[in-house]
C-alpha cells in the first residue's frame, strides 16, 4: 500500500479546485482494515477497507476532510464502525497545511494531494460511482461544500457537518446535500453559516437534507449515523 501511483494532474484544474480521478474496473482484492496512504512521510492520511470488501461488489466511498489543525485520525474510530456496517470505504487525506488550501488563500495543493489519494484507491479498490461522498467537519465541512459543487460529475453526495461557508469554482453536476448545525454553535454560528447556505443551495436547484439541533460546535451520534444512513441507503 506504500508505493506510489503515478498520476499525471494539471496544475491550473487544481487551482480550480477541479479533481479528475474517476472509479476503473478492478478485479483482484487488495488489503484490508486501516492502512497509511503513503503518499507523504508527515501529513499523510489514511483508507479503511471493511471486512466485507470485495472487488466483484463495488462499494461506497466516502472520502472525509478533517477540520482545522485536525488530521485523518479525528473521529476515525466512529466512522469505522458506520464502514463495517454498510461495506464502504472511508479515504481520510490529511490537508497540506493546518487546515484546507481554499480557506488559508486559494485551491493548489490540497487539491493536488486529493487527487492523488483519490486515484490511488480508485486503482486498487472497486468503487461504485453512483455513491461516492465527499463529507467534513467545520473547516473540512466548508471544503467539502466547496469541492463537492464544484465537482458534482464525481461526487454523488455531499454530507457538511457544521460549515461555515463553500467556495466552489463552478455548479457541476447535481449531488445530494447533507447539513448539520447547532442552535448554540458558537464557532461557527448557525444564522450566519448553514442558515444561509442552506437557502443558496436549494435556491440553485440542490437536495438539501439539513438538520439543526440543539448544541454546539460538535457532531452528535444520532447526527452522524443519519447521515451515514442517508449516503448508504
């Protein structure tokens, strides 16, 4: 899982924020459970492969974005079990610096690293195309927001816990949106983040799925399994 895909990506689609990875037929099973993407010796990122994978069965992929000075381990373990559960593969790519490219300055180098981890797995692993997520919290919500319209030819769903705004370079595609917030974040306070980006996001033809409930800057249980249910079912 060490050696490095080759995978050729141009520079003014990254500055874009566009990705052009997409999902190839794969036949032979490659390894299983939590493993390094080994892509980068510092800030790397990780992929969990459920005990259930097979490649005859292409499956789920949620690929999930950390919030700021977070990295791929924040909140991990939860997210295993939802993997078990429904048989979908989890990408967690560490961002380049404290948090994502687009909200220190402009789309580069995290895109670029994305498109590598995404490339990677889509090599080694069968992925069903019509289910491919891009989900994140806080910061890693905002991005998420952010790639997820601007490449909605890639990903099918979109899931934002608690974002404080999107950026997308383009409308691409019609993925589903999932929102979360709470009444009493106080990080990212809800009248002036998701209960404006909700409104945008339905008023330019989106599936918006948003729940507010009564809480902080945080992702509760019941909120993250529903969205979990929401993606798989």
């Amino acid at each position: 899982m060490g050696e490095k895909v080759r995978h050729s990506f141009d520079k003014e689609a990254a500055a874009q924020g566009h990705l052009s990875a997409r999902p190839v037929e794969v036949k032979e099973t490659a390894p299983k459970g939590l493993r390094k993407l080994g892509l980068d010796g510092e800030r790397d990122g990780t992929l969990y492969v459920p005990r259930e994978y097979r490649a005859d069965r292409p499956a789920p992929l949620a690929l999930m974005l950390h919030g700021a000075g977070g990295n791929a381990q924040h909140g991990l373990s939860l997210l295993q079990r939802f993997a078990d559960e429904s048989g979908m593969l989890l990408l967690a790519p560490d961002s380049r610096r404290r948090t994502w490219d687009v909200i220190v300055d402009c789309y580069g180098l995290d895109v670029g690293y994305i498109e590598r981890a995404l490339a990677q797995t889509f090599s080694r692993y069968a992925v069903d195309p019509k289910r491919i997520a891009v989900g994140g919290f806080s910061d890693g919500a905002s991005y998420a927001l952010s790639l997820g319209v601007t490449n909605g030819d890639l990903f099918t769903h979109v899931i934002a816990f608690s974002p404080g705004f999107m950026a997308p370079t383009r409308q691409q595609g019609s993925p589903r949106v999932f929102i979360s917030h709470g009444t009493r974040d106080q990080v990212l306070p809800i009248q002036r983040c998701s209960r404006r980006i909700v409104p945008q996001l339905e008023g330019a033809g989106y599936d918006v799925s948003y729940r507010e409930f009564d809480g902080g800057h945080t992702i509760p249980t019941e909120i993250a399994h529903g969205a979990h249910e929401w993606f798989v079912k």
